[in-house]
C-alpha cells in the first residue's frame, strides 16, 4: 500500500512542478506587474500603482478593447451562421462522406494559418483576383481595394475560425438522435418547429463551445489584423505586442492582458453555466 | 425519409469557397512574373529560389526540434500527470489539472505576454530554450485530456487482475496500461506538433534574436511584402500536410 502511494507522488511531481513553475506563477506576476510603473530607461519600478488600469480607460485604448471585441463578436456571429449548418449537415451525411468531408476540413486545418492566410492576399490585393473577376464580369470598373481593409480582417478571422465551429458542431450533431426528430414530426409538429424544439437544442452545447473556441483566440489573433488589415486596425493583441516590444512598457502590456483575461474567464464561466456539465477541454 | 440536396450543395460551396486561396497559392508558385496579379508563364524557379534559401531551411529546422522536444516533455508530464491524478482524486489535484489547462484556454497574446514579461525578469536567455519552456505548456493540455479521457473509460479490472496475478506495478504499467493507454498519447502528440509546428503568437514573444521558427519566418517575409517564394514554401508544406494525413487514413482504414 505504501508503496503505491509513493508511486503516486512520483507520478505527479512532474505536472505539478512545471504547472507551478511556468504557468502559474508566470500568471501571478503578470497580475503584478500590472500594478507596477514602468521604469524610466528598462524594465519595471516595483512602486505600486492603479495608472496601468486608469490609461486603458482613456478613450484611444478603451477604442480599441471596444473594437476588438467588435471584430470578434462579428467574426463568431458569421462564423456560427456559416458553421453551423456545415457541421449539422456534415453530421447527416453517411460515414464514407463524413470520413471524406474530414479530410476535406483537416487539410486546410493542419496547413499554417499563415500560409492560408496568404492566398486571401492574391484574392484581395489590389487588381488581384477578386478584382479580375468582378471587373471581367463588368460588376467594378476600379480595383475594390479589398486588402488592408475591414472586411478583408473578417474574411482572415472567418477563415481561421470556421473549423473550430464546424468541429465542434459536428461532434454533438452526430451524436443527435434522429428518432427524436422522427417522433416530434409524428406528433405534428412542422419541419421547423421539430428541428427548432429537438435538433437545435441538443445541437446547442457545440454551437456554444465553437462560440468560445472562435471568441477567445479571435481576441488575440493579432496577426490576421496586421496581414490582411495593414495597419489600420488596431487590436487589443496589437497594442500588448507593441507595448511589450516597441514601447517598452511591460507594466501596461500586462494590465492590458489581465482584463483581456477576465474578460476569457468571464466567457468560460457564461459557457459552463449554461451548458452545465460539458466541458471545453472534450472537444479540443 | 427522403434526402434533400441543398444541404449536400451548401457544404461544398463552402468547402469549394475555403480551398480557393489554398489552390490559388499552388497555382501562382508556379509563376515564372513576381507580381502576382500577371501570369508570366510556368517556371519552378521561386522553388529554386526556396531550397536555397539558407534561413527558411534553418528555421524549419529549429521549428522541428523545437516541436519535437516540445512533445516530448509534454508526453512525459502530461501522461504521468494524467496517471496519477487518475489513480488519486483530491481537490488540489483538481486545481493543478485547471491550472495546466489554461493555456489554451486564454488568448495565446496573453501567453507570450505572460512569458516575456517573466522571462525577461529571471533573466533567462531568449531561444531555444525559452521557446521549448513556452509550446511545452501548451502541448501538454493536449496529451493530458486525451490520456485522462482515455483512462476514464478503461475498466481498472484489467489492473487489478495483473497485480492480482503477481505482476510488478512497472510490468502492468508497460503490459496493460500502456498499451490501452498509447492511442491517446499519439492523438494528443499530433494535435500538439501541429499546434507547435505552426504557432507564430507565443514564438514571436520569446524567440531570440538569432533563432527564427518557420511560422515566425513567413510572418516577417509577409509583413514585408509579398515574396512568391513564400508561395512555393506554402505548396511544399501543404504537399507534405496532405501527404501525412492521408497516410494517417490509410492506416485508420486498414485498423477499422
């Protein structure tokens, strides 16, 4: 008995050193960093301050929490209006199709996000694809000028987005009883109504984890906003980058990541309440 | 019940809308005109160009060994770490298992903040090791779900008739549990290398000055302008994705 108890020790010391060690310490001080000054040449005065919190009020920063969160709720609604039937549909199809349609999603999943964002430049870029077509259909006479713009942005966070969704949906929609469906359309119910009062509310629990997988990381994917947006959109991701590289300013780069992560936690907290018991981390 | 069509339709638009900047970018990697916008004829020189290029082979490189010990560690934390919160149920051990979980659960910019800001305070070098340090917390949420789940659903009858049958607790280990055990470590490992192979946010917070990863590479390449060598490293990689995973259901095929 002793012996498997000792056992056991050794097992967890691992998780538990490293855990403490790089996750959540390095945690801890970022907390504590946000309440200290910058320092005047490098690095960080350990005087305690609340200026870190005060400047994300002023209007320029609190614009661009204000956008950002903007952008990702935007990105999340498309991405759950497209998503969705795709994985429910997905979902009915036979098994050869499923494994096929898999594949299909997986390729471009496994593949860099950088490197697929890359082909949305061709499209976009000024006289490039998109511009080909529209204007050899005689729909635009210019180039749109789609690169660098908002709309561009929210075709890059869709794209990155989108198989999170289609995942997650999926993976309850499949789960899904079609007897169920079957016998509220035997009591009368209308194709609508069955699938609104059955599929949808058993399909619920995935829409809502591919909404947190899309909301979350679209908060920090600074890079998409930065490729296909040139510099014109300005994410809270943006500014933590800038501060903690060009400006210096760890202190306030670390304010600015603690409420972006109350903000996460938040969310989390929202998703587990209403969908109860399910957990995010099953359906990464 | 009859079966609809649109709903056959709509998933392949869609699917057709995403593969269309994938094909675009294999179609113009083999474009003899830099602009991107001409078609200057058929060539293979911007993958000339590639394979000479000294820094991306460097950089894919250090991204391998970087994936790679990443995965390591993270096997060996997170499988034991699953092992002996799964023979030991305790609140604390719940609080660590959250706690080791939140790194993808927070926005990776709050990762590479979170490990610049303390890296920079221990005074720790930047490189190799701290980018390792930073995919390794990463990678292990990966394997650790996956082995848990695993071992949630394995009977421990199967345990406890080894032991009972005079087997050392290391020869059960290496004869039943890691058997059952090993699909999830290998399905967390993929989901992990690929995780690490492509990550740009947290590596561009703690890579030094002299060592690049692949990702990292490309994101700089990008920001400076559009180089149709980038197009002809975007076909290899995907040339080399497909290729693995349609091994991968190969051999799923051939098991089912």
């Amino acid at each position: 008995m002793n012996k498997k108890k000792d056992n056991h020790w050794m097992l967890l010391a691992p998780i538990y050193l490293f855990t403490i060690l790089f996750v959540a310490l390095p945690i801890l001080y970022m907390f504590l960093l946000s309440f200290l000054s910058r320092a005047q040449v490098w690095g960080v005065d350990f005087t305690f301050t609340l200026d870190n919190y005060k400047k994300i009020l002023e209007p320029l920063y609190l614009d661009t929490f204000v956008q950002s969160l903007k952008l990702a709720l935007v990105s999340t609604v498309l991405v759950a209006l497209i998503g969705y039937p795709y994985g429910f549909f997905m979902a009915r199809m036979n098994d050869r199709w499923k494994k096929r349609m898999m594949l299909l999603i997986m390729i471009p999943f496994w593949t860099s996000g950088l490197i697929r964002l890359y082909g949305w430049i061709i499209v976009f870029r000024s006289n490039g694809v998109l511009d080909k077509i529209l204007q050899g259909m005689g729909l635009t006479e210019e180039p749109l000028k789609l690169l660098y713009s908002y709309p561009a942005v929210v075709v890059g966070m869709i794209y990155v987005l989108l198989p999170f969704m289609i995942l997650s949906v999926y993976s309850s929609a499949e789960k899904l009883d079609d007897t169920l469906v079957e016998a509220a359309r035997d009591l009368g119910a209308s194709p609508f109504k069955a699938f609104w009062t059955v599929s949808f509310k058993l399909t619920l629990p995935g829409l809502l984890s591919g909404v947190v997988l899309s909301f979350i990381p679209s908060m920090g994917l600074f890079f998409i906003a930065d490729i296909l947006g040139g510099n014109k959109i300005v994410l809270v991701g943006s500014v933590i980058q800038e501060q903690v590289t060009k400006g210096r300013n760890q202190p306030f780069a670390a304010a600015l990541s603690a409420v972006l992560m109350i903000l996460t936690s938040l969310m989390i907290r929202l998703y587990r309440k209403i969908t109860g018991t399910a957990k995010l981390e099953n359906i990464v | 019940m009859k079966t609809k069509k649109w709903p056959f339709v709509y998933v392949g638009v869609i699917t057709a809308i995403t593969y269309i900047p994938i094909l675009l970018t294999v179609v113009y990697s083999f474009n003899e005109s830099k602009i991107s916008s001409v078609w200057g004829g058929f060539s293979l020189k911007w993958y000339v160009e590639l394979f000479r290029d000294r820094d991306i082979g460097e950089a894919l490189a250090n991204s391998l060994i970087l994936a790679v010990s990443s995965c390591i560690l993270a096997v060996v934390i997170g499988t034991t770490g699953a092992l002996g919160m799964h023979r030991k149920k305790s609140r604390i051990n719940d609080g660590v298992a959250y706690l080791s979980m939140l790194p993808i659960m927070i926005p990776e910019i709050i990762l590479g903040m979170v490990f610049l800001s303390v890296f920079s305070f221990m005074g720790l070098p930047f490189g190799m090791v701290t980018l390792v340090i930073a995919h390794t917390t990463f990678c292990i949420p990966y394997i650790y779900s996956m082995v848990k789940a695993r071992l949630a659903g394995m009977d421990p009858a199967l345990e406890e008739a080894a032991l009972d049958l005079g087997a050392s607790p290391v020869r059960v280990f290496f004869d039943v549990t890691l058997p059952l055990i090993l699909p999830a470590i290998l399905s967390g490992c993929v989901l992990a290398f690929a995780m690490s192979f492509d990550d740009v946010v947290i590596s561009i917070f703690v890579t030094g000055p002299t060592v690049n990863t692949l990702p990292v590479k490309i994101y700089t390449k990008m920001k400076t302008g559009v180089t149709p060598e980038i197009n002809a490293l975007a076909t290899v990689m995907l040339a080399a994705t497909i290729f693995i995973l349609f091994v991968a259901h190969l051999l799923g095929r051939r098991k089912s």
